[in-house]
C-alpha cells in the first residue's frame, strides 16, 4: 500500500507544502524570465532544495517537486540543452533528496501542471493533443515521486488529460482544479464541481481538491466537493488577489497582487473552515511560504 493511501485511509490530515514559485521570488531568485521557477533548477539547484526543507520544516508531509514550470512548451524554446528531461529530472531529484534528508516520512509530489497557461480554460487543448504530453512528463518525474498531482486544472478535461497520463505510471494520482474568484463555486471554465467529479469516471484517483484560488473562492466550492468527491478531498488556496477571467498570467513578471493581510493566522482561519466541513488534506499554493504551513501544522496537531 502506498503511504498517501495509508494515511488517507487511516483518517489523518494530511500538510502540503506551499508555493514554490513565488517562495523562490521573495528570496531573490530571478524568476521573471519565461521559464519561472524552472530557472532555479539550473541556475540555483541549492535554492531549490533550501525551500523544500524550510515547508518540511514547518510541518509539510508532502513536499511537491518544483515541476510546475517544467513543460516542454516552456523549455523547448529556453537556453537549456535537453531543457524538458534535464529540468524535470533535476525536480524529482532534488525534492527526493529534501524528503530523503528529513528525520520522518515525508512524502514527494510530482506536479502536473496546466500546459498553456494557468487559469485560462479558453486555452486547454483537446485532450488527445495533451494527454501524451502529461504521459512524457509523469514517465521523468515517476522515478523520484511518490504521488502526482494534476493542479490548478481550469476544466473538467484538463483535469482528465493529466490524470489518465499520471496514472499511467501506476502511481496513486490527486486531482485539484482552480475555481473562479467570484464566489459563484464554479470551476474557471464555469463547469460545476460535480461535472468535473464526474468527468474522472474510470481513472482511478485517490484524492480531489481545488488549489490557486482565493481562500474565500474555496470556501464557496468546497461544500460541493465534500458532497460529490466520493473519497478524500482537500484544498491549497493562494495568496493572491481575485484572478479575473483573462488574466494574461507570465510567471514572474506578471502575476496578481499578493494580499498582504493574509497572514499565517489569517490564513489558518480559512483552513479550519476546509477542516470542519470535512477536508483531510490542507496546504497553500502561490505566496504562501513555510510560516503559514507552520501555523498549519499548530492547527492541525491542536485539532488531533
């Protein structure tokens, strides 16, 4: 038995770790080039590995391998040689050897990330076109991981693209899609959280929840999550302002606005509001760094 299905079956709650990106930016690393945080496996491996620590530190369980940024769409136009394997393997390895290091168990997530850009569902491709593309990248990334996660889907097939392509290793596999700014509870694309359940028929995935959204944004969808998840379900919201449709996301150059009042406490609010309606797997996403997973973990070990 896998030890995320362990722990999921034994009903603990599970920590993720935070953003990787955006932690990488706050402690100087360039990162407004194309490539994002997928420039720091090349140029600051060492850095890499330091913020993996640091979330481990703080209490993560499961620390995601900084692969978010490492699709052969970026990288095959980028100043690296073999930039997509080299970049994706550097990933697995350097977050194996951050969970490796650790005094307990702690687990690596492989991240499967959205293709052509990050909230926008009007850009998903059909899913013929990007399953493969997920396959290739989960084929590197399985030798160093022990999960995947396919995050921050904005639709219903994005989300089963990735999905059918990491559980073609034969590793268990969590789903999280990204839900609109808007209170209204729905995925980007507008579909409903029950459609995007059902549209995972036939692919077996142990975990679902919704990541890179407003704390409050995950409030409104998580009700329906708990109701149709069907198995454990969880969320990692962001520390960003509301992402409106269209956004023209560029990774490091242009991202929203970080909401300053979001402090570690405030933060934990939200999350044990995830808890309470039934959530076992909590974390953050962009701009949530080691002391908001610290405040998790007190949470979280008071809540025990």
């Amino acid at each position: 038995m896998k030890a995320s299905t362990r722990n999921l079956q034994d009903g603990q709650t599970i920590l993720l770790d935070g953003g990787m990106g955006q932690e990488l930016a706050a402690r100087g690393l360039e990162t407004s080039d194309g490539l994002w945080s997928a420039r720091a496996l090349v140029d600051h491996p060492e850095a890499v590995v330091t913020v993996h620590r640091d979330f481990i530190i703080a209490g993560a369980d499961v620390i995601t391998a900084n692969s978010y940024a490492a699709t052969r769409r970026r990288l095959d136009s980028a100043d690296i040689e073999d930039g997509f394997v080299r970049c994706n393997r550097a990933a697995g390895k350097l977050a194996r050897q951050a969970a490796d290091e650790a005094d307990r168990e702690v687990l690596v997530a492989g991240s499967l990330p959205p293709i052509h850009g990050s909230y926008r569902p009007d850009r998903v491709r059909p899913l013929e076109e990007i399953e493969p593309l997920y396959r290739e990248q989960a084929v590197i990334l399985a030798e160093y991981v022990d999960l995947f996660i396919c995050e921050t889907m904005s639709t219903a097939a994005e989300a089963l693209a990735a999905a059918r392509g990491a559980a073609s290793t034969g590793l268990p596999v969590w789903v999280s899609w990204t839900v609109a700014d808007d209170g209204s509870g729905l995925l980007r694309s507008g579909e409903t959280v029950r459609e995007a359940v059902e549209s995972l028929d036939g692919v077996e995935v142990e975990a679902l929840l919704f990541n890179c959204s407003m704390p409050e944004s995950v409030e409104a969808a998580l009700p329906a999550l708990a109701e149709h998840a069907g198995r454990a379900f969880g969320a990692y919201a962001n520390g960003f302002s509301a992402i409106e449709a269209g956004f023209e996301v560029a990774d490091g150059a242009n991202v929203p606005d970080r909401r300053e009042e979001l402090t570690p406490a405030r933060y934990a609010e939200h999350a044990r509001r995830w808890l309470d309606v039934g959530a076992s797997i909590v974390g953050g996403c962009c701009e949530v760094g080691p002391a908001h997973i610290a405040e998790l973990r007190r949470v979280i070990d008071q809540s025990g």
